[in-house]
C-alpha cells in the first residue's frame, strides 16, 4: 500500500447499518419511511448511508437520487434540482408550463386503433398526423403483443421531429399522446384513466367501434380540456410550486413501482426552506410507496438564526415529528472497543500496540474524521510504514506532538503544503465546498496548466479534494471550514470580491446559471454591486413562492445598500412587504411599506402602495385603517388611471366586511363603470362578481343570479379560469338558496373540473367539501361522507392544517348524523387539537360548539354547556357573529335539556337575531328548529308549531332533506 493511501472501510456502525437496512428492507415491501441521521461532523453519517448504498444498489437494485446543500447556498431547491439532474430525471423539477397535447390515440395490444383525438387548432399538417398514428401502431404492435404483460414497460417516448410521443401501457390497451414541450408526471398520471377503463370495459375487443364510443370522450378529453394546452392556466405562485411538487412526488411513485428508489440529501442543517418544505411533502405523501428518504444534518449547526429565529430544519421536524413522519438515528463517537477495526479497516493490516490503540481514541475522542486525520498525519510523517508487507509504528509515539483539536490536525495537513496551494486552497475555501478550476485561474492569476497539475497534487498526494464532473470538492467540509477561518476578514472580503468578478467574466453570457453565487460573493464581500444581484434573486424566489428565501435575499440586499440607491430600496422593500404579508407578518409587511412610501414621489405608486397597505390592514380586521389608506391612494390617481380600480376593489370589500352593502355596492359599480370606460374586461368581470355578491349577501338571489351569469359570460370569453370558478361557486349559492340542488351539484362539480385543470390543490379540496355538504343538506350521507374523506386525503397531501380541521369537522357531523358519536366526538376533538396548535380562533370556536352538540346528544350536558361557554366567549372575543350564534344554539339546547325555559328562551332568541343579521340562511332554519324543541318541551304547542313550521318552510325553500326530515318527525310527534 502506498505512503498516504487510505481505504475507508466502514467500522463501529453495525448497529446503526442494521437498523437502516430494516427500513430500507420496509421500504421494498412498499412501505415508505423517511430516516433523519443526526451526528456532529465528521462521525461518519455520510458513510453509514454510503455503506448502505453499497449493499442496496448491488444486491436489491434501487434507485439512488443524490444530492448535498451546501453552506453557501440559498437558492431554492437546488440540492433536489441537481440530484434529479444527475439521476437523469431532470423533468421532475422543470418549472416549464405543462406540454401541450397534439393527438392522442388509444388502441390495442395488436396496435388497433380504437379511439383517437386530434387537436384542430394545429399547424402541423393532417399527413404528419398520420404518419405519427403509423409509427405509434408499428410500436405498440412490434413491441408491445410480443411481451408478456409483465415485460411491458408501462410508459416509452418515442422522439418523432419536433414532437414527443409518450406511449402508457396498461394491461391490453396502449395510450399515446403526441406533446409539445416538457412532458410532465401529472399527463402521465392522467393517462392511465383511459387505460384502465378501457380495459375493465373491452374484454377481448374485436375492432366493433360502437363498443369503443363510451371512452371518446376519455381520449378527447386531452385535446378538450384546457390543461394540456401548454400554457399555465393562472399564474399563481402558490399553484405553480405545488405542481411542481406533485410532479416531482408522482415521477418518484413511478420509479417506485419498477424498483425501490432512495432519496438521500446530505447535510440538511444548509438546505433552503422551499428544499425542506418539499422532503416534508414528499415524506407526508410517499408511506404507501418503495421511496426511502434520507437526511443527514449536524446537531451542533441547529442554531438560532438572524432575529432569535428557530433554526428551519429544526421547526420542520418539529411539524414531521407531530405526524408520525420520520425516524431518527443518532450517531455517537466511536467506543474504544472498535478503534483498532477501524485503523485497520483504514489501513490494512497493521501491528498495533495496546497503548498506541489507547492514545488514538484518547486523541481523537471517538470522532472517525479526527482519527482519520491523526492517522494521515502519522503516516505522512513516517510514524506508521510498511514493514514486511504489514504496517507499524516505527517510531515511538511519545515523540510526537498529536493536536488536540481537529482544526490542528487539520491545520498541520494544510502546512506540509506549497505555499502556492495552500493560497490556491484558502482561495477554494472562499469560492464554496465546490469550486471550479476557472474561478481559481482568474482569482489567482496562474497558468492554467500549473493549477491544474497543483489541484491534481493536492487530490491525489493530500487527499484534501477530489474532482467530479470538471469540478472540484473538499474531502471534507471541515477542511474548508478550517481554510476559511484562518483568513482575516479583509482578506476574505478581497477573496470574495475577486471570485464574484470572476464569475461575472466566465458567465458573462450566461449570468443566470450563477447569478446566486456572484450575489452571495458581492455580499460577503460588502460590496455594492451585489445589490442587482440579490434583488433578482429575491424576485426569482418570491415568483417560485420560495418566500424565505426571497426575505432572506432581499435583506442581504438591503444590508449593501447606500442613501443614493433609490430604485434598488423601492424593489426591496415591496419585495419584502409581498413576501411578508405571504407570511402571514402582517407588522413586518406594514413596516415595509411604510419604509418605501417615504421614498417614493410618483403619485401613482404611492396609491398602490396605500392598497397594499389598506390590503393588510383589512386582514387585520383593522377595517376603518384600511379605509382611510384606500382614500389616499385615491385621492392620488386620476379617473382613468389602471390603479384607482384596484383601489375601488379593496374599498367595495372593506365594506362588505363591515356588513355596510349599500356603499359596498355603490364602489362596486363605480369599478364597473370604470373598467368599462377603460375596456379592462377582468377587471368588469370582476366588479360584476363583486356586485352579485353584495345581492346574495343581502337575499336579492334574482339580481345576484343575473350579475354573476355576466361575469361568468365575461370571464369564459377571457378565459379567466380561476375568477369563473368562483362565480360557478356563488351561482351555486343561489340556487341553493332556491332549494334547487340538483343545480348547485352542477356549478360545484363544474368548479371541481376548473380547479383540477389548474391544479389548485386547495380549490379542488374546496369544491369536494361543498358537493358533500349538498350530499349531506341531501340526507345522503355515505356520498357525503366519501366527499369529505377525499378533501381530507388532499389536505393531507399539501399539509393545510387549516382544511384538515375543517374537513375532520365536516366528517364527525356525518357521524353524529348517522348516530355514531363517540367516532364523532373523536374526530371533533382530533379537529380542535390541530385547530389549537395552529392558534386558529375561529376553528377552536367552531369545534368546541360541535363538540358541545354531540355531548347533548349524549345527555353529557356539564360538559356539552362548558363548551358551548367556551365557543360562545372566543367567538365573541373574535367578532366572529355566526360563530356567537351557533355557540349561544348550542346553550339554549343545553338549557333546554335542565329546563331551564328562560335561559334558553333568550340563547335561541338571541342566535336567531345574529343569524338574520348575517345573512346565515341554514342557521337560521337550525335554530327555529331548535327553538320549536323546546317550546315543544315545555308543552306549548302553538309556540313550537309556529318555528317548527318556520324551519320546515326554509329547509324546503333550500332543499334540505335531512332538516325537512327532522322536523315532519317533530311535528307529527307532537301534533298528530
């Protein structure tokens, strides 16, 4: 074995190895697991994986997916983004638009065709059509009829010219869709809708096409639908990044089903927010999937950052670990018991003494990198040699000095070094844990052929870097973290200022690929030039939603700006006001604002900002604020001016929320008149949107039905996809309201298609809880129940702790409907734990007025009343009426369960008043339903008649079966 040549076995971790493989072994049983190894540097965390990588990769055959955060890194995902690269599954974090689909043909094993769907709005010629169906027929029936099933990939590309052909097997029958762009995971989802019908519905197909025509529609529907027309159908940040996530999930599913595949990102203490929002998506999403997860991070490196601010990888685990996402393992120092394995698993066979074995673990304390280290300096320095083919310490270890630190280890490696590469490495250290060899030739000044004879030396004589892929790494981030602190803070600066220059010379024609490095360079560096840098990547990250690490790029610029850098403030400080109102910090956002409000001169920017302002302060519920912000910035701009509509919106809606409809309405048709002075056509759409919804508001159902069909008109023919959603969804209240729900099933299912093209995750989750509240109102309360439990799987999926509370409510009620209320009362008290953790008032006051209910049903009527109490007090303290009325409801049925008739008298009265004032129809009818109980009770009949009749006209007018139900039963119970 040469002098200096290290064999890093892998010793002292059997425990920790089996362990890991247990998971792994879970994990090819389909049983996903996410695994977060903790351990301070250098005690073999990244080995312990390597090791299993060893073992998985050879003898089971996975799917490894690598990828490494870096100290000096803040750009979103770009551990995960380089991983998937070089896995060659860089398609999976493509933030192009979805592709669009040319054609799509289905057909059979015998590549006959059986359904197909050719887009008319195309360029491409109709014998191009065919000659594509012709190369996919010859696949499919070359390919395809002489495997047996279970050699059948499930998906191919077939390149053809310009176009894409993915081609999905499923069974007997083939899809293929002819794309444009980048194909996407969410399509190949798609595809298999049509494959799986069509083989559960063409047993054996003969070519008879009466047979087929049922799955037309199937295949045209990637031509009809907007989805796969190759553009974004709203360009909503929130939108775009959950697609993206779901994309990158879906791909790993697919690998998952052909092989297990680990994903395994190392030193997570450096990885960017967006990074761990994602792993938490993909672990929350992956249990039913041969998808092992994998993390490393340093313990020691968890600390507060800027602000007193928890450390993000710790408050994601934080949210993991409260559902039940991860498991840990924690890697300690080395036992004295294992160090002579190591040192001979490092070096081969060696002759140690007792005492020797004993100084190494003293020296090192257990730490394999600090070993190691003391290892390679005593071989280096002739105290261990080759001696008959078996090494020894040939010197007496007494005469040497060992460091007691492994910075001094370090160090005394770094001081056997020529001067020229201990510069060309303090420099490296500077430029990152990766470095290019150009960088350091223009920073240094030297021939290039010298450096990289010097950097060869450096790997292969020192063994302090190795090279991949034309780039070059630290053997270990202690060694540059040993480099780079032993360099002044003047020094640095220079270093940094160079390596920023630098990249801007070697990029300059392609300055987006390291726009996040030379703005890091510039920053640590203090200079100025770094602000452009930093401001675009703060706007780079707040458009791909990545708002942590926009907030964190637009105040390292703001650290580098001077007084006379006005326009750069004024981009920083609107940043960070979006960013933060993103956040949910309201106070930080307000400030940010303020800040560039006392900067900015052009009239018609100080309006804007004044709404954004009046936007936030409505949030706050500080609603007279806002008004009085909305009328400056008005008082700003001129009638014709694109910002005094925007300004009239926020007015009409702080209104609204005030409960004032009269002047509500009166600012929404002056937006109208405005936009149609103006010809804005979203903006008129819009306004009509806003006015129905002050009519449906007020009860004038005829006026709102005619507003809203005129904005729906409006926004088909702009194609504005979101804003007709949510006029679909308004019509649909109305037609409740006329008890015509056959109707409103029809808007809701119409939303639910909308949200699905686009992808809005939290939309379609909303459509699902409406059509299963109609299913409910309906009394059929198995499909409720079923449309419930979906919105519950999503807001799962996308972590909307919020929706799942919601949803958890929705289903318990369904329970207590079919009289099952302990399941009920679990699910209500499961709702109220996360409505606690995520401080939400409204949904603690909503859970506690349910939970209230069920234990009046189970006669607990101390604990039914101490909630109720409970729900009544913090609605009230919120402001929130209808939540005040459902919660005094909830006490006068306790009041009316004691008798005591004058308490629950002036509860059923009291909630019937706030109900009316706001505009709660069902409310309403609950509560004179209620209130005919008890009236009912206490023994007089005409009292009770009346509301009971009351409420079975209003359950009726709105369609409601379950309440048109209860109360016949009431009425003919007491009245024959």
């Amino acid at each position: 074995m040469e002098k200096g040549t290290f064999q890093y076995g892998f010793a002292g971790r059997q425990k920790e190895l089996e362990e890991l493989k247990a998971y792994y072994q879970e994990v090819e049983e389909g049983e996903g697991r996410t695994v977060f190894i903790s351990g301070e540097a250098g005690v073999g965390k990244t080995r312990l994986v390597e090791e299993l990588f060893e073992r998985s990769t050879t003898e089971k055959n996975a799917k490894v997916i690598k990828g490494k955060c870096l100290s000096d890194r803040l750009k979103p995902l770009m551990p995960i983004r380089e991983a998937l690269r070089d896995a060659d599954l860089g398609h999976l974090i493509s933030q192009d638009p979805p592709p669009k689909v040319k054609a799509a043909y289905l057909m059979n094993d015998a590549g006959l065709l059986a359904a197909k769907a050719e887009r008319k709005d195309t360029e491409m010629d109709a014998d191009i059509f065919i000659s594509m169906l012709s190369a996919v027929e010859s696949f499919v029936q070359d390919s395809l009829s002489m495997m047996d099933e279970e050699e059948r990939r499930d998906l191919n590309t077939i390149g053809y010219g310009d176009h894409d052909i993915l081609v999905q097997t499923v069974g007997s029958y083939s899809l293929a869709c002819v794309i444009e762009g980048t194909k996407s995971e969410s399509l190949i989802d798609d595809m298999k809708g049509p494959l799986v019908k069509a083989n559960h519905t063409l047993d054996d197909w003969q070519g008879d096409m009466e047979e087929v025509e049922k799955l037309v529609p199937e295949v045209e529907w990637f031509i009809d639908s907007s989805k796969y027309d190759g553009k974004f159908l709203v360009d909503d940040p929130e939108v775009k990044q959950e697609n993206l996530f779901e994309n990158i999930l879906l791909g790993l599913r697919r690998l998952a089903t052909e092989k297990p595949v680990i994903v395994f990102i190392d030193d997570l203490q450096w990885a960017d927010p967006t990074t761990l929002d994602l792993l938490h998506y993909l672990s929350r999403n992956t249990g039913e999937d041969s998808v092992l997860i994998l993390g490393t991070y340093r313990p020691e490196d968890i600390v507060e950052g800027l602000e007193g601010k928890t450390h993000q990888l710790k408050t994601v685990m934080q949210d993991m670990g409260r559902e039940g996402l991860y498991e840990k393992i924690e890697l300690e120092r080395l036992d004295e018991s294992v160090v002579s394995d190591f040192i001979e698993k490092m070096l081969g066979e060696i002759k140690l003494e007792k005492e020797n074995i004993e100084r190494f673990y003293k020296e090192s304390e257990g730490n394999p990198f600090f070993l190691l280290e003391i290892l390679r300096m005593l071989v280096d320095e002739g105290y261990i040699a080759e001696d008959e083919d078996v090494r020894r310490v040939t010197k007496p270890l007494d005469e040497v000095n060992i460091p007691s630190r492994v910075y001094d280890v370090v160090v005394r490696r770094l001081d056997r070094l020529g001067e020229e590469q201990r510069d060309l490495l303090e420099c490296a250290s500077v430029v990152g844990e990766e470095f290019e060899s150009g960088v350091l030739e223009r920073v240094s000044g030297m021939d290039r052929v010298k450096l990289l004879k010097d950097l060869n030396e450096i790997e292969k004589t020192h063994y302090l870097i190795h090279s991949f892929q034309k780039k070059y790494e630290f053997d270990h981030s202690k060694i540059r973290e040993v480099l780079y602190s032993r360099l002044n803070e003047e020094l640095r600066q220079e270093y940094h200022r160079m390596v920023a220059e630098s990249y801007e010379e070697l990029y300059e024609d392609d300055i987006d690929e390291v726009i996040e490095n030379i703005g890091h360079h510039y920053y640590k560096a203090e200079d100025l030039r770094g602000v452009k840098y930093l401001v675009d990547l703060g706007d780079k990250a707040k458009k791909a939603y990545s708002n942590e690490e926009a907030e964190q790029f637009y105040k390292h610029a703001l650290s580098l700006i001077e007084g006379d850098e006005v326009e750069a403030s004024k981009r920083v400080y609107v940043g960070l006001g979006e960013v933060y109102g993103r956040l949910g910090k309201y106070d930080d956002a307000l400030e940010s604002y303020q800040d560039v409000l006392e900067i900015v001169e052009e009239d018609k920017k100080r309006a804007g900002l004044y709404g954004e302002i009046a936007g936030l302060l409505d949030e706050k519920g500080k609603y007279e604020g806002s008004l009085k912000h909305v009328e400056k910035g008005l008082s700003l701009v001129g009638k014709k001016d694109v910002e005094r509509g925007k300004l009239l919106n926020r007015k009409g809606w702080v209104f609204m929320r005030m409960g004032d409809y009269d002047r509500a309405l009166e600012v929404f048709k002056e937006e109208r008149d405005f936009a149609e002075e103006r010809g804005e056509e979203k903006e008129r759409a819009q306004s009509l949107h806003d006015m129905g919804s002050v009519y449906l508001r007020e009860g004038d159902d005829e006026k709102a039905e005619d507003l809203l069909q005129k904005a729906i008109h409006v926004r088909e023919e702009i194609e504005d996809t979101k804003g007709l959603s949510e006029s679909l969804n308004n019509l649909g209240i109305i037609y409740y309201n006329k008890g015509d729900l056959a109707k409103v099933l029809e808007y809701y299912e119409r939303c639910l298609e909308i949200e699905e093209e686009i992808g809005d995750k939290h939309g379609i989750a909303l459509s699902l809880v409406n059509i299963g509240n109609i299913y409910s109102d309906k009394g059929e309360l198995d499909e409720a129940l079923d449309y419930y439990e979906q919105s519950l799987e999503i807001e799962e999926e996308i972590g909307d702790k919020r929706g799942i509370a919601t949803s958890l409510n929705n289903i318990a009620l369904i329970y207590s409907e079919k009289g099952e209320l302990d399941r009920a009362l679990e699910y209500q008290k499961w709702s109220l734990e996360i409505e606690e953790e995520i401080g939400d008032k409204e949904g603690i006051a909503l859970s506690l007025g349910n939970i209230g209910e069920t234990h009046v049903k189970k006669e607990n009527l101390e604990k039914a009343e101490k909630n109720a109490e409970k729900a009544f007090q913090i609605a009230r303290d919120i402001g929130a009426k209808d939540l005040e009325a459902r919660g005094r409801r909830v006490l006068g049925m306790v009041y009316r369960e004691k008798e005591r008739w004058d308490d629950a008298r002036e509860e059923f009265e009291r909630s019937l008043e706030i109900s009316k004032d706001v505009g709660k129809k069902q409310d309403v009818s609950w509560e004179h339903y209620e209130y005919g109980l008890m009236w009912k009770a206490k023994g007089e009949e005409e009292k009770a008649k009346t509301h009971l009749d009351k409420a079975l006209s209003m359950f009726k007018e709105m369609g409601m079966e379950i309440g048109i139900e209860k109360t016949k039963e009431a009425l003919s119970s007491s009245f024959g």
